[in-house]
C-alpha cells in the first residue's frame, strides 16, 4: 500500500481515538446531575458508577489508539522524533499535552471514579440507606471528578487546537 493509503488509515483511527477519549468527559458532565441528586435511587447510581468506571476504560484505550496512530502518521509524513523539538515544535507540545491528559487521567480522575463506585456498589448490595460515610465518600469523589475534569477537558482542546495549527502549512 502506498504512504498516503496508510496516512489516511492512520488519520481515520486517529480521530476514532479522540472520540474514545471524549467519550468520558462527555458522559460525566450529561450524567453529573443525576449522581447529585439525593433522591436518586442509589442503585441507580451505582449502575451509573459502573458505565463511568466502564467508560473510563474505553478512554484509556482511546488513548493507546491515538499514540499507535501517532506513531503511524509521524511515520508516513516522514517525521523523525528529533525534530519534535526543532522544526516541527508545535507537534512536541502537543505531545507534551497529551502526557499530560493521560497522567491526570490515571492518577486522579479515574482513581476518583473507582471511589465512588466502589462505595455505590456497597451501598447497592446492602440494599440500605447508604450511611453519612458513605455519602461522605461519594460527594468526596464527585468534587475530585469535578476538580479534575475541568482541566482534562481544557487541555484537550488546547491539545485539539494546538494539533489543529501544527498539521496547518
């Protein structure tokens, strides 16, 4: 298969990534009302935690998607990694930004996710009132996805915009 044949392959996978990636925030913010409102049944909730949790996964793999075909588009448009941080600079940061999403990703707002499900689930199989602990717990970890997301979704589209202006001529 000639280059262009593979770029335009790599390209079409790549934006497939970014909609697994989105695809988190996305369902977070539609659903947040809902986990917020005390008179939603709390298996409900719980059920919502696992899709999250769910969703979480397919984000990460959206992310392993997009430095496959990261790798595939540098390769047939002939870009060596030691011009990341010379001529094509701009393609550096985006990188850069992209490690950055993914760290605080991991580290903060899929550990909070795995909290509150966590806690919903208990509270689901018990079959009772969740107790002031429990609740505690899962407000905790409601602001920590709050906290957290905000900027994930900012630097994504910085990312995005970024991206946007380094494939420009």
């Amino acid at each position: 298969m000639a280059t262009d044949s593979w770029d335009h392959i790599f390209l079409f996978f790549h934006m497939v990534g970014i909609g697994l990636i989105l695809s988190l925030p996305i369902s977070a913010h539609m659903i947040k009302g809902a986990m917020a409102n005390p008179k939603f049944p709390i298996r409900a909730k719980a059920r919502i935690a696992v899709f999250l949790t769910n969703m979480d996964e397919i984000a990460k793999i959206g992310a392993l998607v997009l430095i496959a075909t990261g790798i595939g588009l540098m390769w047939t448009r002939g870009i060596p990694v030691s011009r990341l941080w010379g001529g094509d600079w701009k393609l550096g940061v985006v990188l850069l930004l992209f490690a950055l999403i993914v760290i605080n990703g991991n580290l903060f707002a899929g550990r909070a996710i795995r909290q509150g499900r966590q806690v919903l689930e208990q509270a689901a199989a018990t079959g009772e009132r969740p107790t002031p602990e429990m609740l505690e717990k899962v407000q905790k970890a409601r602001q920590f996805i709050s906290i957290t997301g905000a900027p994930q979704i900012g630097i994504l589209a910085v990312t995005v915009l970024v991206a946007a202006f380094a494939a420009s001529p």
